[in-house]
C-alpha cells in the first residue's frame, strides 16, 4: 500500500494567490491551473482579462508538470528536431505542453501537484508560476 502526499484546496488556493499577486504586479491577467500529483484538477482561477485560449493551456501545463515532474520549459527544449524528446508534445491526445508556465510543486522532496500558467508570453507565465510555487514554499515553511 502507498500512502500519497497531496496539495489539498487550501494550498491549491495559496499557490493561486501566489501566481495572482505576480500577476498583478506585472500588469497581466492569468489563467491558473492546479492540479494533483496524477495531474487532476484541483482548483482554477481566469483572472478578469485571462485569454480564453488559455484555459485548457493552463490546465495542460499543470498536467504535464505533475506528470513528468518537470517544468514545461524543460521540455520545450529537448522537442526541438533533432533533440530525444521531438515530437512528444503530440503525445497523451495532444495535452503535453512544451511551452514555458507550467512547474511541478514538491513537498519534502515529493512531488505534490503542479501549477500552469498562460495568458502571458512564456517568459511571463515561468515567472507567474515561479512566484506562485515559492509563495507556496515558503507559507508552508511558516507553518511548520
């Protein structure tokens, strides 16, 4: 039997407030998705202005980083051509995302759940994400 570490709604919700208050602070509206380790949805926010495109792309980024415990951006650089990955982005129904703004988040070294981001280019999104997991880190750092 396995016993599983999980983001619950209470740490969904900080990561969100943590990527929301980026967002802000860079004058653009999100879409934030988080989800379990299994990359299951677990809590969304559009932002008033978040591209609508972005909603199952935010969602996808959080999947794909759980999943692979890796940023989205890492695999953005191994699926160019000619590179070990190429092509994995057409995987899994087309719901691995290569593009910046989704991270997984760990807990005790295990990872927990994962955050997507979009609406911003992906340098924006990466930096929304970054915000959101260590605003996350660093409230669960306070309450132990």
């Amino acid at each position: 039997m396995l016993t599983l570490k999980r983001l619950d709604i209470q740490d969904a919700h900080a990561l969100i407030a943590g990527a929301r208050a980026k967002a802000q602070e860079i004058g653009v509206p999100m879409c934030i998705a988080v989800t379990d380790e299994s990359g299951n949805l677990i809590a969304f926010e559009r932002m008033d202005g978040g591209k609508i495109t972005s909603i199952g792309l935010a969602i996808d980024k959080s999947f794909t980083a759980a999943g692979v415990q890796k940023g989205t951006d890492v695999l953005g650089e191994v699926n160019q051509p000619g590179m070990p990955a190429h092509g994995i982005s057409s995987t899994l129904g087309g719901r691995m995302v290569t593009v910046a703004g989704g991270l997984p988040v760990f807990a005790d070294g295990v990872v927990v759940g994962g955050i997507g981001i979009s609406s911003g280019s992906p340098a924006q999104d990466l930096q929304v994400a970054q915000a959101a997991v260590a605003a996350f880190s660093n409230d669960k750092m306070l309450e132990e």
